[in-house]
C-alpha cells in the first residue's frame, strides 16, 4: 500500500470558521518559473484571483512549511507547501439561527434554516452552517459528513473529530443511513401514490438546473408518498435512495408537481442573495442509522416545520426578511455572521 505524504500543519490559523488555502507546488521539469511569482501569475492568469493573488505575495500572506513569509522573488521549490486566505466580498448575512438536535463527543447534528448552504462553496463562505458553527461552538475541527442544499432545511451530521470523519461520510457513500424528507406540493388526483421515481440526472457545472437524461441509465431513485391534502396542496415524505443533486427536486417536477417555492424547476429564476421570502417548502425531516464509532442506533428528527403547511397566505405573501422560514425549539447560534 503507497504510504501518504505527510502534510504539514498549517502556519495560519481559521478566519471566522474558514480553513487557510493549501497548495502544493507542481513539478516543473521544463525549468518554466524561476521564481514563485511567476508560477502564481501564470496559475491564476484570466481569472478573478490574479490580482488578489499577486496582492497575497506582496502583503506579506502567502506563508510556507513553519510560517516563512513567501515573497514574488523566492525560488520555485518543486513540492513545496503555501498557505494563504483569500480576500473574499462582503456577504449577506443570513439573519436566521441554526438549531442543534443532537450532540455527543463524536457527533453533532444541526437543524439547518432554509438559504444557508452546508459548506463553503461559490459565493457563500463564512455564512455556511460549517463556518457559523465552528464558531459558534468553538469546534475547529468540524467537518459535514454530507450536504444539504442551501435553499433545503433540515438536519445535518457532522463529525466532531478528525478521526471519525471518515467513518461517518461512509454511511453516506454506502447508504447504510436512512433520510426521509418532507415536501409541499400541488396535489393532482390524477396523479397516483405511493409511487418510486426512477431516472438519469445529470448536473453540469456552471448550469443551475439539473437535467433527466431520457433512456440513460437510471442513477437517481426517491420514493414518493403523500401524507396529506388540504386545500389543493400536498405533503409528501420523500424517501431517496440515491443522493443525486436537487435529486428531489426534480422528481418532484417530473410529475408536474414541483415543490413549492422553488427558485430553479420548472423555471429558473434569478432571485437576489438576500430575499429571504418564501423559501422552498422541502426539509430533511428524519436521519435514522446505527452510529459507526459507538454503536448507537439513532433516528433524529427535525424540530422545523414547513410554514406554508399551517400559513400559506403568510409564507406567499410576508415581505419581511425571513418570512415563511421555520423555527423549531432547540434553536440557538448567533445570526450576526463574521464581520466583512
């Protein structure tokens, strides 16, 4: 078995919850950059990052093995480790908290509010429920098992150890854990139920709605019920099999009930990062498995509930931030967000 390399520890500390970048210098047989400058420019040329690049290397923020301040002029060293953060835009705070459901030495799961995503990525960094909570709860080393799409509400397991991560994201990739998810829809009669969807969904990147591939093999499976009706809507327990993106979402759409709320199927929208009204009526309601690092057999459940259930006319119609959102008992966390 080839060993791993050991890594280093990195010489910077977190930034409101968010790790340093590290970086590895490639080989470079041909002798092309003679000095670090030269690779980083030639790296980030085009992009958004070569000007905020450049500006690391010459303020003194690009750190090697030990903390050693790098500079444009210092060799290219082949294999070589950095460290930097990036210079990141202000972002719009999320203005609602995160609930905590269960928590052990191990184990945290989160109850997540609509429009705040799982992790880093894009344009959300520090108001991510990773970031918020390792700060909020003074665990640094906080990591998802999984992700829950920002515009879905619900639970979220992570892991409180490093050691344990990998135990935990493998309940995920061998679908040993069971998640059942609550949606509100249109009802249609003529539409029958219990029913499994099965189909071929692809997600490019850069492309914000998902496709169903006809003919293809199928890779995504939900089972759909539908627990009740009351006035021309649904509410469905969504029970997937699979873990494809927007997986549900675009079941749901395929029978021509898309879920209410949502800013991508059957159109996509364009709303701005900071409209918190009517957010999609989908949350991951229930986790059931056996924990891996103790043996315990879980079933955790949301303390949320989808508003438009109880209010539609104030989930469509409240202008105020955060409306139609769902609070549950056991919410707690601090919605100020880093300062920028």
């Amino acid at each position: 078995m080839k060993r791993r390399s050991h890594v280093p520890d990195p010489p910077l500390p977190q930034i409101h919850g968010i790790d340093p970048v590290r970086m590895r210098l490639p080989p470079d047989p041909q002798g092309a950059w003679p000095d670090l400058g030269s690779y980083l420019a030639a790296r980030y040329e085009g992009t958004r990052g070569e000007e905020s690049m450049a500006r690391l290397l010459r303020d003194g923020r690009v750190l090697g093995v030990g903390g050693r301040v790098l500079g444009p002029e210092d060799p290219y060293e082949p294999g070589a480790f950095l460290w930097f953060h990036r210079d990141m835009p202000p972002e719009p705070v999320v203005p609602f908290p995160i609930g905590i459901v269960y928590r052990d030495e191990h184990l945290l799961v989160a109850d997540k509010p609509h429009f705040l995503a799982t992790t880093p990525r894009g344009s959300h960094v520090f108001q991510t429920a990773l970031a918020r909570l390792r700060v909020e709860l003074g665990l640094p080393a906080l990591s998802p098992a999984h992700r829950l799409d920002r515009m879905t509400a619900g639970l979220v397991l992570f892991s409180i150890r490093p050691e344990d991560r990998g135990a935990y994201q493998l309940l995920f990739q061998e679908r040993r854990i069971r998640k059942e998810y609550e949606a509100l829809a249109p009802h249609d009669p003529a539409v029958d139920f219990p029913r499994t969807l099965r189909s071929h969904i692809e997600k490019v990147r850069g492309v914000m709605a998902a496709v169903e591939v006809e003919g293809a093999e199928p890779n995504a499976e939900t089972l759909a019920e539908l627990i009740e009706v009351r006035g021309g809507l649904g509410r469905y327990r969504l029970t997937p099999h699979t873990g494809r993106t927007h997986q549900l979402r675009v079941h749901m759409n395929s029978l021509g009930l898309p879920i209410l709320g949502d800013p991508v199927y059957p159109v996509v929208g364009d709303p701005a990062p900071d409209d918190y009204r009517r957010p999609l009526q989908l949350l991951a309601r229930t986790l059931e498995f056996t924990d891996p690092v103790t043996g315990t057999e879980h079933r955790i459940e949301s303390g949320r509930t989808l508003r438009a259930w109880d209010d539609r006319a104030g989930w469509e119609g409240d202008d105020g931030p955060g409306a139609g959102t769902t609070r549950g008992p056991d919410q707690r966390g601090d919605p100020k967000g880093p300062p920028h």
